[in-house]
C-alpha cells in the first residue's frame, strides 16, 4: 500500500512540473529552469531505485 501512495505522488508531482509555461526570456531563467528539473530527476531516480531495491529485499520479518 505505501508503494502505490509514494507513485502517486511521484506521479502529481510530474503532472505539475510538466504543464504548459511559457518559453523562458533569458539565459538565467533557462538555467534556473534546468536547475530544477534536474532536482526533480534525481528525486524521481533515487526513489525509483529505491522502489526496486524494496521490491526485491526480503522482509527480515517474514523470513524468520
């Protein structure tokens, strides 16, 4: 269950960085721009490996 509610919000938080803006004016407002949705990237990568290492570790609990 907690698996499904950290996607969903992966997934919100995705449809909010890829609405429409309009085009970026200057330079320092385009690098600002790829600042950020480098952030985003690796926020979404390590929860992403996260998730598959979870999936894929056995419960110490289930195992005893």
């Amino acid at each position: 269950m907690m698996l499904v509610l950290i996607l969903f919000v992966v997934y919100l938080t995705t449809i909010m960085f890829f609405l429409e803006t309009p085009p970026t004016a200057t330079i320092e407002e385009e690098k600002e721009e790829r600042f950020y949705f480098n952030i985003f990237n690796v926020v979404v990568v390590i929860t992403t490996v996260y998730l598959l290492a979870y999936r894929f570790v056995q419960n110490p609990i289930h195992v005893l």
